[in-house]
C-alpha cells in the first residue's frame, strides 16, 4: 500500500498535494492528520505548516489479483490476471499456458482457490460484502455446460428405465447446477444425499 507525508498551508491543501503525489482520487484514498497548521507568535515566529499521511485504499479487487499473481509465480505459471468487479462480486479469471494446474481434477483446485480467495476477502473487506467467482480459461461456462448435457441425458434416462440414478460426488455449487436444470422437468425431481465432500445429486423419475 503506498502512502506519502506532505505539508501545506492548511490541511486541505496538504491533503490535494498528497493525492495529487499518488495519482489518486479522494475516494481512493486515507488521510491521517499529523500536525495541525499554527499561524505562530504575531504570524511570524514558531509558525508550522500542515502536515498529512495520505494512504491508498486497498481494494478488493487489486488486493486479490495480487494474491493470485504471487499463486501463479510459486507454481511457475505466467498468465495474465482480469478483474471485474460489481456490487457484490469480484470476478477473476486467469488465462495463459499451462493452467490445468490451476483447474485440477474436476476443478477440485479451482474450488479450493476460489474458497480461500472468498476467506481473504471476508477477512480484509469484512464490510463490503463481496462474493469472489474464480475462473480459469472458461472452464466454469465449459464446465457448466458439460454438467448441463449430463443432467438432460441422465434424466432421459432415469425417466426410461424407470429407477432413480445417482450422480458422482459434486461442489455445492455443480450440485445446484444439476437441480437448477432440472427443476422445471416435468418427469423426474433431483434431490441430494450424503455427507461433504461426497454429496451426490440423485435424479428420481415421477
């Protein structure tokens, strides 16, 4: 986090001179006031400026693509790192060579990334109330999709022999991908079983 000191005649223009020093907004910033100005004995003896520490505000978003740019360099990667962030969410999504490491089996280390970006966040940005949504190269929208198809084919098929099929462990949030898809299937209902992290989605023809 970068932070100046700077004096001025009033506390104002110390402040102005500092953001001005950083390159930033007064929104995108913290002042301390170290020293109040004193106009000194008949305005000319013993008289002291004002002098502030102007701070910039860290930020979820920069915060955490730091994070991520020190994951990539420990496990030898080189990628490059996008944020986007809305009210309630931070998005990153990691691109570059190699990333399959970062994706691991099934996006079980995606997942994991992903879990400790959203602790980090909580820790440092308590407050603000972001969520953090970690993708790497698309493979989330890929991943969507795939599980999409496999609901469809799978309900198809529960429904036709009729037998209730159960679906191999998933991450909560692949589980409501299954259930969100086919909540509106008139010939099967999709419930969950079994303790995390072997919670399986069970598709049950009507």
């Amino acid at each position: 986090m970068r932070s100046v000191e700077v004096s001025g005649r009033t506390i104002a223009e110390a402040i102005q001179k500092g953001l001005a020093a950083l390159g930033v907004s007064e929104d995108a910033a913290e002042t301390e006031i170290l020293s109040e100005p004193s106009a000194g004995f008949l305005g000319l003896i013993g008289s002291r400026q004002a002098r502030v520490r102007v701070k910039e505000k860290i930020v979820p978003g920069s915060y955490l693509q730091e994070f991520m740019q020190t994951v990539l360099i420990h496990l030898g990667l080189s990628g490059t790192i996008e944020i986007a962030t809305a009210e309630n969410v931070v998005e990153i999504n990691v691109s570059g060579a190699k990333m399959g490491l970062l994706i691991g089996k099934r996006g079980q280390t995606l997942d994991a990334l992903q879990y400790l970006l959203n602790v980090i966040c909580h820790r440092n940005f308590a407050g603000q109330g972001k969520r953090v949504v970690l993708d790497v190269e698309g493979y989330r929208e890929k991943r969507e999709q795939t599980l999409k198809e496999l609901a469809n084919r799978l309900a198809q098929k529960a429904t036709y022999y009729r037998k209730e099929l159960v679906l191999e462990p998933m991450s909560a949030q692949e589980r409501r991908i299954i259930h969100s898809t086919l909540q509106d299937n008139p010939a099967v209902s999709t419930y969950s079983q079994g303790e995390e992290p072997y919670r399986k989605v069970v598709i049950a023809p009507k």
